[in-house]
C-alpha cells in the first residue's frame, strides 16, 4: 500500500525516512513514464502551488510551474517584488494567508529560518525550493538520475568537490539516507557544517553509508563512481567571488581530477555552471557529464513529490 505523505512538509532530507524517499522515487518514475508515453496525469486538479522566490532561478521556477501544470493544477510565481515581505510583513502571516488561498507552497529563500517558520505557521505543506543551509529538491532529482544510471544507488560512492555549502548538506543527507557512500572535500573555512554531518552519520549507520569530510579532493576522488560540484560562490555571495575563485582552484573538477574516478564515473553539477571555474568544459560537456538529464529530473521528482505531498483525500 503506498505511503500516506498528504500534508507532509519537505524542509531537509533528514527529514524524511527511507521509505518516503523511495516512495517519491516511484511516484516520479511512473509520472515519468506517463508523461513520456503521452499520457495525461491530472493528479492535482484543480490545486495551485504559491512559488515564493527571494533568489532567481531558470530549474526550480520552471520545473515547479510546469509540473503542477502537467499534474492539473496551477504554480503562482511570487518574487522578491510581489509580496508584502518586502515591507515588513512577517513569514508567519504571510504563511497563514497563503495557506487560505493554495494548497501548497514551495519557497527559494536566503535564511533556512524562513522554511521553518513558513512549515510551523502554513496549514499547507511546504517545500523548500533552497535555502542557504539546504536543496533538498535537487538531491531528490540527482537520486533519480544516478537510478536510471546505475540501477541501485546502496554501495555507490559519490565524491562531492568544491564549497561546503547547500548542494554538499543535501547530497550528504541524501546519499547517506540510500546507503551511498560520499566524500566531501572543501578546503578548511568552507567544509559543510558539523551539524549537518552529525544528521548525515545518524543516517548513514542505519545504511551503512560512509561519511567523510576531507580538504584533499584527490582522496575525494578516488574510485568514485559519481563526481559532483556546485558553483563556488552561492547565491548571495557574489562579493566574494574573487576570493573564493583563487582559494578553490585546487578544487577544479578537470581531466587531472577526474582521472583517480573509476573509469565509468558519472559527472553532476545542479547548475547554474562556471566553465573554467569549479568544472572544465572538457568534463562539464564530455561523455560522462550528466547534467542535463538531472535538470529535467527536477521536473519529474518534484512531479512525484508534489503529488504525494497535495494529493486529494482519499
Ligand atoms: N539547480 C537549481 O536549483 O537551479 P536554479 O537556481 O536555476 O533553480
Ligand atoms: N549553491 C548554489 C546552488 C544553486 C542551485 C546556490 O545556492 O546559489
């Protein structure tokens, strides 16, 4: 029988147990096949999604609206500009208020604080569209992707190169939540928090999954089966570009790095990508780069999770 998920938030990974996971998996997978084969899914009729964007975006936007268009239903772009957040209107009222109107809410916000607020005080779920601690969307639509690849994502070892930041907490909750084995190297002042590698090894010893964190991307990259990096300087970060590109070129996911890589390793990056910055194009556009199948994997994944999370009563 599946899950019941209706109402369910999604702030982090860890939030979620493994059997949620999977059951979103499925979900997406069927969606996908559907989808594919010309099949309409109005799983969601008649509902509408409030997109709230403190940051840009080209995936998330895109991927959000389509989706609850192809389940049935509606996506409200909300930016920076179009609330009353701007002019001092609290999270929590604004989450009270939207939750009057939609029956769901996905938010891109800078303080991982807005998410919480906004899940404790919306009578909807919420879905966290990223924030500065995590990206759990992202990760569900990489987990997917590697599964197309490999089949089975237990044992699978990915090597996440570059900042500490949003992408590397998700990819560490995820990873450890499926059993995959990663190895997180950033260089000291940039490793991923410690709170959240203290949630990832919680996770991880109920999978097996080993958690590592280490500045040496070499050890990083040794026989891993996927190799991953994000863009060096975040969203909100951009004052710090110059700074952080000179400290993470050791870092630089090229043809040298990849090499310690089993020889069938897969490449990811969540984009927006730097070419010449955190990958090479030779690795970003060569024959193991997956990039773009994890981009349109947003759209299913987050299908699958919309669906489970909205769904009509039963
Ligand atoms: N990967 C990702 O979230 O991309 P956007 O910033 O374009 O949404
Ligand atoms: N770490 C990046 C991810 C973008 C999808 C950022 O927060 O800007």
């Amino acid at each position: 029988m599946a899950l019941n998920m209706k109402g369910r938030n999604l702030a982090t990974l860890h939030d979620l147990a493994l059997e949620e996971m999977q059951e979103i998996f499925k979900a997406s997978a069927d969606l996908k096949r559907k989808h594919k084969a010309g099949e309409a899914t109005p799983v969601l009729k008649g509902k509408t999604l409030a997109m709230i964007f403190q940051k840009p975006s080209t995936r998330t936007r895109v991927s959000f609206e389509v989706g609850i268009y192809q389940l049935g239903g509606t996506g409200l772009y909300l930016g920076p500009n179009d609330l009353q957040l701007n002019r001092g209107e609290t999270i929590e009222d604004t989450a009270r208020v939207l939750s009057r109107f939609v029956d769901g809410i996905m938010a891109r916000v800078f303080s991982h604080n807005d998410i919480l607020t906004l899940c404790k005080h919306a009578s909807v779920p919420v879905i966290n569209g990223l924030s500065d601690l995590t990206h759990p969307c992202q990760v569900l639509a990489d987990l997917l992707t590697i599964t197309e690849r490999r089949g089975e994502l237990k044992g699978l070892k990915m090597a996440y190169i570059g900042d500490g930041n949003n992408m590397a907490h998700s990819l560490m909750l995820g990873c450890a939540k499926v059993g995959m084995h990663i190895s997180v190297a950033a260089p000291h002042g940039y490793q991923p928090k410690a709170e959240i590698v203290e949630w990832a090894r919680e996770d991880a010893s109920a999978t097996g999954a080993r958690v590592e964190v280490t500045t040496d991307p070499v050890a990083a990259a040794k026989n891993a089966d996927i190799i991953y990096t994000d863009v060096w300087a975040s969203m909100g970060q951009e004052s710090e570009h110059s700074e952080r590109v000179n400290l993470f070129q050791p870092y630089q996911i090229n043809a040298g790095l990849t090499a310690h890589a089993k020889k069938d390793y897969l490449f990811m990056h969540c984009l927006p990508a730097h070419r010449g910055e955190e990958v090479s194009a030779e690795v970003i556009d060569g024959p193991h780069s997956i990039v773009f199948d994890q981009a349109e994997n947003r759209l299913h994944a987050q299908k699958g999770l919309m669906a489970l999370l909205m769904q009509n009563e039963t």
